[in-house]
C-alpha cells in the first residue's frame, strides 16, 4: 500500500503528546515537593505555572482521545511505509530513552533533595539548638552584668570606706604620735623635776619635807610610764608639783628643826634652833641658846651638790645672820621656844652640874 504524503502524522502526533505526558507525571512529584520546598514568596507564582501545565496537559489528554477516536474517511487505516516506521520506533526509542533518562535525574534530583532537606532539617535544629544555648547564654550574661553590676556597686563602696577609714588611720597615727610626744615630753619633765628635788636642800620646813617631795614626784613618774596618755589629773599634778618648787625657792620661811650643831670644843650635840629659808639654796639658822649661828649650804658644786653646815663664820656674818632670823620670828615664837626649850632639858640626861661639866 502506498503511503500517503503531505502532513504529520497522527502516529507521530500520538507518540509525542505520549512523551509530553509521561514527562509531566513524572515531574510532577517532583515539582510538588520542590513547591513545598521553596519559600512562600515563590511558591504563588510557581503554583500557577504548575496550575497552568497541568491544564495544559489536560487539553492534550483531551486532543489525544479525540484524535484516537478519529476514523478513516474511506473506512480504511492509516498506512505507514517501512521507512516511516522503523523511523517513528527510532523516535519512540529514543524517547523513551530520554524519558528513561529524565526519571533517572528525576530520583537523583529527588534524593539529593531529600538529603539536602535532611541536612536543611539538621541545619535548622542545629540552629533551634544554638539559639535555645544562645537565649540561656544571654539570661546567664545578663544575671552576670547584674551581679557584676552589684559586686562593682559593693567595691565601689568598699573602696569608699577604707578610703575613710584610711583617712582615720592616718588621722589616729597623728594623734597617736601627738599622745607619745606628749607623754615623753611629760615624763622627761617629771624626770627632770625628781632630779632637782633630789639635788635640792633637805632642811625645809614641815610643808617642804624632803622625803614627801621626793615620794610625790616619784609617784607622778610612775603614774605618767603607766599611763596610756597625758589625762588632764596629770597635767595638773605636775603643775602643782612644779609650782611648789617654785614657791620654795622664793620662800623665806620661819621655822623650828633640830640640828647637829657643834660647840666650841669640837662636839657634835643636837639643839633646837630658829630657822630661816632663803629660797632653795640654804637656811640661816640661830640655836635657842644663842651659841651657834651659821648658814645651811651647798658645800659641792652645782652638778654634784653636798649639803652641810657652814659655823666658822665672821663677827659680822653671824650678827647679819642672826639679826635677819629674829627679823622674821612669827608673833608667838616665845611660846615654840620655851616648849623646845623644856623639851631639849627634858632630853638631855643627868643633874646640871654633870651637863656644864661635860660642857667643859
């Protein structure tokens, strides 16, 4: 039978919208899943173009069963040549191939986009997890700068009060070295005080006594080492002190004592006689009886005084000396001389006639 020439086909139109379709239901899994994959952004449009070829492929399903249902005219088939049709199964073949072909890159493409959405799925929970580590590192660094906050408020503080309290250290080592100046300085004068009332002359009157003078210094020393610091009771004890001193050796003071005197064959015997401060440096002195005059002094030197009695005296010496002790007798002198008087016969042993005797 003669081919008939001029045209397509139908045969050929078939196979093609044959390859057209299985291409599509192959690609279409494909291109759900790819929809599904892609933002929201692009999938809109692209759904519309899925939309739009799957009415596509529609409209071709349809013309293909309406081509299918075409019957010859003249009630005989369409011929084909030999040529004609070893050409189309070339055709056939190599569509086939190529859809063959295309399913393979589809499942390529399909796994490898399994394993990229696989590895998108370890990404995107790997980064949940990182934000999740992320938000509790953040609220720890936040509770951190909060107690950081606190500690620097709290050093701040801290460093405030040592400042002040330095301050005050520094203000109480002043005033510490104030207080030891202050108690040496007290003690050296106390020192000094004891020395010149151990120098100075032991014959004084009853408010003058020699041992109490030194005894009341002696015990302000040892008060002034036991202190911690110059109180004013202190201060005011060493004045008092220091002023009686200093009245003493103004003083010239009327007074009894009873003195180891010497007579004129060389004895020593004691007698009571008048007496009369001059100052701090010596004491006139008059025995009641008259017979000895002369002058307490420092027989030494001013660094290493020795006190003692000066007799042998001139004419004029002693009348001066005498003159200026009954000078100064207090109104009832009498009466203290006559009751010292009886008190030295009273002391002395034996008849009258045995003391002129031994007086000779």
């Amino acid at each position: 039978m003669a081919a008939k020439k001029g045209g397509i086909s139908p045969m050929v139109v078939l196979v093609t919208w044959l390859v057209f379709i299985l291409g599509g239901l192959l690609a279409r899994p494909f291109l759900d899943q790819y929809l599904a994959f892609l933002p929201d952004a692009l999938q809109s449009p692209l759904k519309q173009q899925v939309a739009e070829k799957d009415m596509t492929i529609a409209s071709l399903n349809s013309r293909i069963v309406a081509l299918q249902n075409i019957q010859p005219t003249d009630g005989t088939g369409v011929e084909i040549s030999e040529e004609r049709r070893i050409e189309l199964e070339k055709i056939i073949t190599e569509k086939t191939q190529q859809a063959q072909q295309a399913e393979s890159q589809l499942e390529a493409t399909t796994a490898t986009l399994n394993e990229r959405r696989s590895q998108l799925a370890a990404v995107e929970q790997d980064i949940a997890d990182k934000n999740e580590e992320f938000a509790n590192a953040q609220a720890v660094y936040d509770d951190l700068r909060n107690e950081t906050a606190i500690i620097q408020a709290r050093q701040r503080g801290l460093v405030a009060e040592v400042d002040r309290l330095t301050g005050y250290v520094g203000e109480l080592d002043e005033a510490n070295a104030r207080r030891v100046a202050t108690k040496e300085a007290l003690v050296h004068n106390i020192d000094r005080l004891l020395i010149q009332v151990k120098e100075s002359i032991p014959l004084a009157p009853q408010k003058y006594e020699y041992n109490a003078r030194i005894q009341q210094v002696q015990a302000l020393r040892d008060k002034s080492a036991a202190s911690n610091w110059v109180s004013p009771e202190l201060q005011e004890e060493y004045t008092s002190l220091y002023l009686k001193e200093l009245e003493m050796a103004r003083s010239s003071e009327y007074f009894f004592a009873n003195l180891p005197v010497t007579d004129a064959l060389g004895t020593t015997t004691s007698k009571w006689a008048e007496c009369l401060m001059r100052g701090n440096w010596g004491v006139y002195y008059r025995t009641l009886d008259g017979k000895n005059i002369g002058v307490y002094e420092n027989l030494g030197t001013v660094d290493t005084p020795r006190w003692g009695f000066r007799e042998n005296l001139p004419d004029d010496a002693k009348s001066h000396i005498e003159m200026t002790v009954i000078s100064n007798r207090v109104p009832d002198f009498q009466n203290k001389v006559q009751m010292l008087a009886e008190r030295q016969v009273a002391s002395q042993d034996g008849t009258i006639w045995q003391r002129n005797f031994d007086a000779l």
